[in-house]
C-alpha cells in the first residue's frame, strides 16, 4: 500500500539536526502545466515560486542541496533537463531567485531527472534524500518505478520522497512505487500550505537507526517494475550474491518454486563460475499475481517481489486493400515466441492447417513480417498463432485485389502505449493553455488603425504567423505562451513593432513603438544567390549570381543589380528590373537575363525563415520552378534536410528493404526489379514515380543503394542528374550514376549491380506502346561547353513510356529524363553537353527497347573564349501551367 503522510503532521514534528554525511536533491517540475490554476487566478508556477522560496530560507543550510529542474526552455522536448544548482551549500536567495527565473514551458521526463538527481549524490556520501515536486506523471515513456529500484540498489541509503502538486489522489498513487521502494514519503497537496508543510516534513525526517545485520543469505532485488505483460519476455538485472546453480523467475504468489519453463529457471552461466546477469524470462501466460523470486540450490528463497501479470496488448496494424500476388511488410505487437506462427488464411480454413498461403515463424521478427499474398482477389485473415496451432490468439482481415475497408484501425505502436499507460501522464498534461494578450498604438500617431499581425520567435512555437483580427488602436489576440514579435502596419507604409514575452500570470499589455514610415535599409548591401539542389540529390548548394540592393532615393522601397556566375549560364551583369517587399513579409525580386534566343525574365519569391539571416524561396522562370536562398555574402548555404547521416552511410530516413552480409553478393527481386546486391550494401525500395515531386506513375525505378563506407552512394534514375553530378552506367532498369568523389569500391559496386540489373515481369501497364518514334535536332551547330539548352525534336504515338537520354564518345549517361515528362513540356530541350565530340540521343521504351537515336557533334570552345561551366541546375517545363499555381502546389498555403 502507499504510504500517504498526512502534511498537516508536520506542524507537530521538530527539525533535526542534519547530518554532515547526508545530502539532498530537489528536482522541480517547471514544465507546461505548472501554468494551471491551483488557488484562485494564482498559477501552479506563481504558487509554488513563493513556496520554494519559504523553503531555501527555512531548511537547513548545513545539509548540501543540489537542485533540478526540468521542461523550463522548450517545448517538447524530453532532454530539457537541467541542474540549476550544483551540489553545495549555496545561497538561499540565489537559490530562489534561479527557480523564480524558470518559465515552464516543456514536458515531464521524471525518470530521466531522477536519474540526473542520483548522479549529484557525492561518491562519499553516506545518504541522500531526492525531493521531487511534480505536477504531472512521466510524459516521456520513461519507467519511474524501475528507476526506483535501482536507486533502492545504489549501495548507499538513498530516499527519494514525491511531493504531487495539484494532482488526482490516482495520480499519487501512480508514483507510489518510487516511495515504497526507496522508503520515501507521498505527499498529495492542493495548496501553496500543504506544499510548504510537505516540503517542511522532508526536511524533518530523521533517518531511521540502522537494524543490526542478521546472518541471512545473500539478498537480492530486480529491476523489473511491479507490472509485466502475459506471454512477453522481460531482460532483468538482479543485484546480490546468487550463484549460477541457483534459480530465477515468476512462481505462484507465496510459492517458493515452479516447473522448469522459459518463465522459471537457473541463473546458469555467463563465464567460468560468473552468474548469468542480466537474465531472459517470459511472463506467465495466465494474468494475476504472482512473485518474482531467486531461489537458492538450499530451497531458500533470498529474493522475492510482487509482480502483477496483466492481460497482452496485441494485434496487427491496419492493412487495407494490397495488390495480389505482392509482397507485403506486417507490422504487429506479440510475444514472438518459439514456435509460434504468422499465417495468411482464407475464412473458413481451420486454424491448424497453416500451409495453404504464405507463413513464417514470430520468433525474433521484432514486430515486422513480410509475406507473398495469394494471387486470387478476395478477402483474407492474417492470423497470429499459438505453438500448438490450437488457437489464433489474434487477427486481422485485409483485401487482395478488391476494396477493403477495415473499421478497427488501432495500431501496434497504440498498443505498447496502451501497456505502458499506467506509468504514463495524459498526451495533452505538459500542453500550455492560450493566453489573451492586448496590443496598443502609442499616442500621438496621424492615424488611429493598422493591421496586426504576430510572428512567433521561439523555435518551439508553430511557424505559421498569426493574423490579429480587429484594426483599432487597441486589439486583442489569444496566442500560444511565449516570445512574439507583434506588428501594426499603419497608413504610408508606417511599421511599429515590439517584441513581447507571452504567458499566463502577468498582465501582457503590450504597446508597440514606430519601427520605420520608411525602409529601414537593413536589406541594403551585397547578397548570394543559392541555387538548392532537388530533393534526393546529395549536392551542395551552387552559387548562381551576386545580388546588390540599396534604398531608392526616395527610401520607400529597394532598388539594386546583379552579376550572374558560371552556373547560371555565363557571366552576365545588369539592373534589377524590381525590388519589392509586401505586408506579408513577401521579398520579390525580378531581374532579365539574356538567355537563349531573347531576354529571359526570372521572379526571386522570398521568405525570411525564422530565426535565419536571410531568405528561402523559389526562381521562378519560364521552364520551371527551383528551391533557392539569398543569404549575406559570405554566409554559408543552408544545408537541404535529408542529407543528415548520422551514422553509417544511410539516412536516418532511408527506407531499407534489404541488405547483403554474404560474400560474393545477394540475389534480390524486389517486385519487377532483380539484381545482385554486394556484400555490406543496403538498398531502398524501387519507386515507380516520376521526379517532378515523385507524384506522377512511371515506368522506371527510382532507388538508393547505400554501401559499407562514408561517400559509397549509388542512385538508380536519379532526378535530374547531369554529368557533372558523376558518370552513369546503362542498365536493363535505366541509368545507374555515382557522384564523381565517390570512393572506388562504389564503382566497383555499381559494376556487379549494373550488370545484374534487370527488370522482370513487367504489369501489363508497362506494355511498349507500339508507333513510330523519330528523334532530331534543329540545329547542327553545338558548341560544347558553352552553358545552357539547345531544342530537339521528337515525335511518338500517344502514352508513350520510356527514358530520353543524352551520351558523351564513351556511351555515358550525360543526362536522363523520363520520356512522358518531357513530351508533356511545351519546348523539348537537352543540356548542351560540356565535353565536345560524338554524342548521341537515345529514346528507350519501358521495355528497355532502344525505340529512336540520332546522333551530332559538339564542338570544341574556339581558343581564347572564356571558358564556362556546364549548369548543373536544370530547368523544367511547367507543360502550360501557371508558375502560382505550381507554388502552390509544391508548397501548400497555410
């Protein structure tokens, strides 16, 4: 049972002296919801402020205290934890004065800070008390109960007490077993008086005479918690002096032993005469109570602990409809246990035949399983058995082939939640309520309305800028707690701003002050314009033009020029055409470029992200839509997310879906694609879509292969891949490239992989379309090297599907694009190619069938012209569609 103190007890208790080899911690809950009310408008926070303070100035200075707090800087955020005080014997007003500067915002990680408390203890210590206020349950699926008990294990007399603020008399009790295994105390407070006389009572304990020892057997205790799932299997760490002859595991309530199983057994062996620790043991499969003990080769038992075995959370995630005869990833919660069985069966198929489909062992699957459907359609049951093949102890049915709809869509990951809710606070428990906050103009404007808007500064507040209703001199807005920079756009362009501090228990009346009636010149100066690379691609960002802006003589808005590199096509030079900002916050830049056969009028639409020194957005011109940035000279390009590796050489967003550990290489067929995968390489799973926003159904693969070594990356179809990306290699399944800094065992690699790469089985959908196809040029006259497109000419029959490729004298891949894209595009254009000498135009089909070729000569650069570089960023016609509308599409409005 918990132990619950009475606090109006401390009133009777006197304070004891401490003792000089005693410490303490206090670990202090500053997260989102100490913003709840608890005595009238007072907050949790404000409450417990004062409280805290009493507290510093009344307890005894001669004890050290260290002091934790945690969830006080970000929002969601399980690793804000943070020791405000160092073990010591500091200040009681600069103790107060630290706890009076946490601003709760974050989460409640309990176990994560008792654990940091633990290591505050000083290695001489002879004991401790850990203090913990909190005002909610663990939100960060730690185990505060299995924390517990190893503190109760530390070897020294560790207490750790829980003082519950504002919480259910069932929350309480939910902490209990932090109390029960550490001899602490449980206090249940709804008041700042009850808090200071729960906090008064910890400082008064007087720790209990130590009993004399007896002549017992060795002890020993576990650090399972109190609770532990049928039929699952638990590691558990146990502390003390069993030997490896002595038993271990679940027994009947009271009993002392039980039949040899996978739940009870002997410790065994981990070296010569070492004890096996920490050991496997399954649950019983039947729920209720029973004891988890070590039993001595005596019969005696020197350990023994409660555990309640409830009811297993398990089951298979929602399927759905699948395509016959595919292979398909299950995922499911099981114990996966030996011998038990994963099995696809019709309706009515008794439960012991499990042969008539596809089936595969649970055991060690952890929680994933692939299986071939059958090829009729219909409606199946995926069926989780038991060992004996008697019971199907969970299912779910899915379709193959026809439309399913399945109304149960409860998830494995809801169903561990699910077993692990008990310990768990509520999802919505560390959420900060909304504030209202008042905004005014400052007297003595020539006008008396603007419109409002507010723009989050915290990372940990949402992005989107929030619109102020009302256009008065005095407004109201309910907004998230936090920083916020507050904007009135008045009459002639006027801007008043002011940066506030948003939250509950102050009175946020804010006014803002005159920021500028005209531009303020702050984006005056030189600017780099970045080039991003597209999704999927692991380049760096390129540097297309130098940007210069300075303030129109009359100071209302920008004027500036330009001067492009290389990349973008040639050295050019000249004036912006125009330089905009609107009252969104909209920078616009338009500028001419003389490209191609006339003037070429580009559109720079910018943003200012948060938090950044300068602005991202999207080129838009007349072949396309491109991610860009305009930083400050000199300040390095943003880096594209994904391209993070944290360990290895694979993405931590890479999907794998197989992997080679065999020398000499593994045979893999992955739908229609099969191939010899090498020995420490990975791979994705091939894609049929098309590179404009991976939206559009293909005929040809995309996929990633990923080897052993930092750099060993392959690409099969790439988006937009240009050979100064790396060389390609021509396979039965497209173009297989390499970035050209690649080490040599990838291009070893991507030997073996090219030419055992071979698509089979084709669906009929990719059937050639049959027709003529002719390919051309329209003009002769190419000189290699000198930047930008020249057109061709191609003509094929209606839902033609293939790939369009230009080839250097060597056969490489200079360039590939999927063949419907480009004949859906108004003008048809290849890169002119950098080196010069033979080159040939390749049309192949879906069916890997050269359908056209033509071929020309590029010439070499007359001497003395200044040389160029080939652009590696490339253009893609819109097909007719206007340039807002794809915004829009790629980047959906709020």
């Amino acid at each position: 049972m918990p132990r619950l103190y009475p606090t109006l007890a401390a009133l009777l208790l006197s304070t004891a002296p401490a003792m000089a080899d005693r410490v303490s911690v206090l670990v202090f809950d500053a997260s989102g919801s100490m913003w709840n009310r608890v005595e009238g408008d007072l907050t949790r926070i404000e409450v417990a402020r004062d409280v805290m303070g009493d507290y510093f100035a009344s307890r005894d200075g001669a004890v050290p205290l260290s002091v934790i707090a945690y969830g006080h800087n970000r929002r969601g955020d399980c690793r804000d934890i943070e020791v405000v005080a160092p073990m010591g014997q500091t200040a009681p007003g600069t103790l107060e004065t630290r706890l009076r500067g946490l601003m709760p915002r974050g989460m409640t990680p309990l176990t994560d800070s008792l654990a940091l408390a633990r290591d505050q203890i000083p290695p001489a210590a002879e004991g401790a008390d850990i203090i913990l206020v909190t005002d909610g349950l663990e939100t960060c699926g730690g185990d505060p109960c299995a924390l517990a008990a190893s503190l109760a294990n530390e070897g020294i007399d560790i207490r750790a007490h829980v003082v519950g603020f504002g919480l259910s008399a069932a929350e309480v009790a939910a902490l209990s077993c932090i109390t029960d295994q550490t001899g602490g105390m449980l206090f249940q407070t709804n008041s700042g008086a009850e808090l200071a006389q729960a906090l008064q009572q910890v400082s008064a304990v007087v720790p209990a005479p130590e009993a004399p020892p007896e002549p017992a057997p060795p002890t020993a205790a576990f650090d399972i918690g109190d609770r532990a799932e049928a039929g699952f299997t638990y590691t558990i760490t146990w502390n003390g002096t069993a030997g490896p002859t002595d038993q271990l595991g679940f027994v009947p309530q009271g009993e002392t032993r039980a039949p040899a199983s996978s739940s009870f057994g002997t410790i065994n062996t981990s070296g010569p005469g070492v004890a096996r620790n920490p050991v496997t043991r399954t649950a019983p499969a039947t729920p209720g109570l029973y004891d988890l003990i070590i039993r001595s080769t005596s019969g005696e038992v020197i350990a023994r602990q409660e555990i309640e075995v409830v009811p297993p959370s398990m089951g298979f995630d929602p399927i759905g409809s699948v395509e016959p005869g595919s292979r398909v990833r299950f995922t499911f919660r099981a114990p996966e246990r030996g011998e038990e069985r994963i099995v696809i069966a019709d309706l009515d198929q008794p439960v012991n035949e499990h042969q008539r489909h596809s089936w595969a062992f649970s055991l060690s699957r952890n929680g994933t399983v692939t299986l071939r459907v059958p090829d009729v359609p219909g409606e199946y049951e995926l069926r989780y058995l038991n060992r004996e093949r008697t019971e199907v102890m969970f299912s779910r049915r899915f379709g193959v082939g026809i439309p399913f709809s399945d109304s149960d869509l409860t998830t494995s990951a809801e169903l561990a939640a699910r077993a692990a809710a008990a310990m768990q606070g509520d999802a919505s428990q560390d959420d900060l309520a909304l504030v209202t906050a008042t905004f005014r103009l400052p007297p003595g404007l020539p006008f008396d309305s603007a419109n409002w808007r507010a723009e989050p500064l915290d990372p940990d507040l949402p992005p989107e800028r929030v619109r102020i209703d009302g256009t008065g001199p005095v407004v109201t807005a309910t907004l998230q707690p936090g920083r916020w920079r507050i904007i009135a756009e008045g009459m002639a362009d006027t801007i008043l701003s002011a940066e506030v501090e948003i939250f509950p228990g102050q009175p946020n009346d804010f006014t803002v002050e005159m920021e500028s009636m005209q531009v303020d010149g702050a984006l005056t100066g030189d600017w780099t314009l970045w080039a991003l690379p597209p999704e999927g691609i692991a380049d760096a960002p390129m540097n297309f033009a130098r940007i210069s802006l300075r303030p129109t003589a009359e100071g209302m808005d920008y004027t500036g020029s330009f001067q492009t590199t290389a990349a973008m096509g040639g050295v050019q030079s000249g004036d912006l055409q125009s330089v905009t900002i609107d009252n969104d916050g909209l920078l616009e830049i338009i500028m001419v470029l003389p490209l191609g056969a006339g003037p070429e009028t580009l559109r720079l639409a910018l943003m200012q992200p948060l938090g950044g020194a300068g602005f991202e957005g999207q080129l838009i011109a007349r072949t396309g839509v491109f991610p860009i940035a305009l930083l400050p000279e000199g300040t390095p390009p943003p880096e594209r997310q994904g391209s993070v590796v944290p360990q290895g050489n694979i993405p931590v967003d890479a999907e794998i879906v197989a992997r080679c550990d065999t020398p000499g290489g593994c045979a893999v067929t992955i739908g229609t694609v099969s191939l010899i995968l090498p020995e420490g390489w990975a791979m994705t799973e091939p894609l049929f879509f098309r590179a404009v926003g991976h939206a559009i159904p293909s005929d040809w693969p995309m996929a990633s292969f990923y080897g052993p070594a930092m750099g060993e990356l392959l690409q099969l179809n790439p988006h937009q891949w240009l050979t100064s990306n790396g060389p390609c290699l021509s396979t039965q399944a497209g173009a297989l490239c390499w970035f050209a800094d690649a080490p040599p065992p990838a291009i070893t690699a991507a030997a073996m992989i090219a030419s055992s790469l071979t698509m089979t089985a084709p669906a009929p959908s990719s059937m050639a379309v049959e027709g003529s196809v002719t390919v051309s040029l329209f003009e002769a006259d190419i000189t290699a090297g000198s930047g930008g497109f020249f057109p061709i000419d191609i003509a094929a029959p209606p839902g033609f599907a293939g790939m369009i490729s230009l080839h250097d004298p060597s056969g490489g891949v200079v360039f590939s694009m999927d063949a419907a894209q480009m004949l859906s595009a108004q003008d048809y254009v290849l890169p002119v190619p950098p080196n010069p000498g033979p080159h040939e135009i390749r049309v192949i089909d879906n069916t890997g069938m050269l359908r056209a070729t033509t071929g020309f000569f590029a010439n070499a650069a007359p001497a003395g012209a200044p040389a160029t570089s080939e652009p590696r960023f490339i253009p893609i016609d819109l097909g007719g569609r206007d340039a807002d509308e794809v915004i829009d599409l790629l980047f959906p409005p709020n």
